[in-house]
C-alpha cells in the first residue's frame, strides 16, 4: 500500500508486485563464482554490474530472509539472448529452474554493464557495443599550458566558500578529497556524494561584501580552479561579480557547464545536506538529506 498525502489517495500494490530482497547477486557461467550486485548510492532500488563477463548463462539469485529461493530472469520462459543496450522488464523464477533452463545467454565475452531497477522490476545489459562511455570535456589547461586539453570527466569535485577552502593537500588549494563525488557504475554521466552533512561555512564575497552560507559549485578536475566546471544559474561575470543561488533541499536545480564565467555561479546549500546528485548529461543537481 502507497499513502500520496498531498493527493490524499491511497493506492494499493499486488502482493506480486513487490520484490522483496535483501541482496543481489550475479550467478552463471557468464560469470563464474557468484558475486554480489552493488546497490548504487544514487538510488537504493538499482543495482548495477559492470566488469568482464564470459560468453555463457546469466540469471541474478535473489537473497531474502538468508534464501536464495528465487531468481531473476527473462520475462519469458527458456533461454534468452539479451536485448543489449535496451531496458527491458524481467521476471523471476525459481533460481534452479534459472540456471538450468530460464536465464539469459551472453553470446560473446567482454566488458558488461548491467542495470537492474527492482522497483521497476527493468533490467539493462550494456555489451562492449553499446556501454555508455565517460563523457569528454574540451577545456584550457593552464596548468600544463594545453588549450584544448580534452578530459574524461571521472569525478567530480565540490569546491567553493562551503568549506571555507579547506583544502586536504591533494590539489589545489580548496580541494578536498572528502567532498569528491563518485561516478555511478549505472550510468557514468551521473556522480554522487553521499555521507556526512556538508559544512556550512559563511564567507564575504569580495565584491559586493554581503555574506553568503554555503556556497559551492563543481568541478572536474582538482588540479586548479580554472578547470572545466558546473555552476548555477545565478549571475555571475569573472572579475566583477559572484553569483549565488539559494537551494531547496530535493528539488533539482538547472547547471551551467563550461569554463567561463559559470565558475563564478555558486549554489548555496540548504542545511544538513549529506547527498549530492550531479547529472552532467542533463545538466541537473540535487542537494538532499537521506538516510
């Protein structure tokens, strides 16, 4: 059962459709000895995959209450060859069954990707054909002295008055690994930080001289601040004036890519913030708190 108190509905789930875990795990000749799916920290409901896998059998066993009664499977009986690089729905089976005669076939060895939604009860499997790949980024690179410099984006980093510029001593100076944000092994155009509250440090802007709580923006590389970056909407012109937009925790937030003056384009954070989601394929970031 769902409770929408702003709608004032309650909807109501067949038992069927649920699907109850504890972990997922991979299992096969595609793969060899079991191993563990990794829950994204971008949503608790995905799971994902990506490594070598053999050409062989893939069915996904299911914990629940210390049992691996039942199996992840094609939505269809027998054997399936997969639907690579399309998101389809899966079914469930008991995980004997799974691995003699209902399981997906991996016709050809190599790098995989794999998605797995169990609130939506979809599955994607990525070959070496069709796997998102890092996306790359055209930037001037004064630090090496290269213009264009082009850059797999890998990471990302926050950086700005937040911190107060508290650097760790691994970059430059107001980068901090600590507030680094980690590339999903579900889709590698979206970077998550999730841990503890972001500080909140109040800092005077140099030209306007009014304090601002919380400022950051991102960038891709700590090697310096004039990198490739993420900023805010807000207005902002290099050497004349910072801007500064002021969040609401969970609702997404357009950004602005480059290497101009969105550097100077600061979000500032809402309190007790310890997750982040930057999507940089389609320019959105949230600032959250979450279990």
């Amino acid at each position: 059962m769902t409770v929408n108190f702003a709608n004032k509905t309650v909807s109501f789930i067949p038992a069927g459709d649920i699907l109850e875990l504890d972990k997922l795990y991979m299992a096969g000749t595609a793969i060899g000895n079991e191993i563990e799916l990794t829950q994204t920290l971008e949503d608790d409901a995905i799971y994902a995959f990506r490594g070598e896998l053999n050409a062989g059998s893939l069915y996904f066993p299911i914990l629940f209450g210390g049992e691996k009664e039942l199996s992840i499977v094609p939505n269809t009986d027998g054997n399936k060859n997969i639907d690579d690089g399309v998101t389809v729905g899966f079914g469930q089976n008991q995980t004997s069954v799974a691995g003699a005669s209902n399981h997906w076939n991996i016709e050809t060895a190599g790098m995989y990707r794999i998605v797995v939604n169990t609130d939506t009860k979809m599955i994607t499997i990525y070959s070496p054909a069709t796997d998102l790949q890092n996306m790359k980024k055209s930037w001037n690179n004064t630090v090496i002295g290269q213009n264009p410099y082009v850059e797999e984006v890998t990471a990302l980093w926050m950086y700005g008055g937040f911190n107060a510029y508290a650097g760790d001593g691994n970059g430059f100076t107001g980068f901090n690994n600590k507030y680094k944000l980690q590339q999903s092994i579900a889709n590698p155009y979206i970077f998550v930080y999730k841990g503890d509250n972001l500080p909140r440090e109040t800092l005077v802007d140099e030209y306007d001289k009014q304090s601002y709580t919380g400022a950051l923006r991102f960038a891709v590389s700590n090697i310096h601040n004039n990198v490739y970056a993420f900023g805010s909407t807000a207005d902002a012109e290099r050497n004349k004036k910072n801007g500064y937009l002021p969040v609401v925790s969970g609702e997404p937030q357009n950004l602005v890519e480059g290497q101009g003056h969105n550097r100077y384009a600061y979000f500032l954070i809402p309190e007790n913030t310890n997750y982040v989601m930057v999507d940089i394929e389609n320019l959105i970031v949230v600032f959250d708190n979450r279990p």
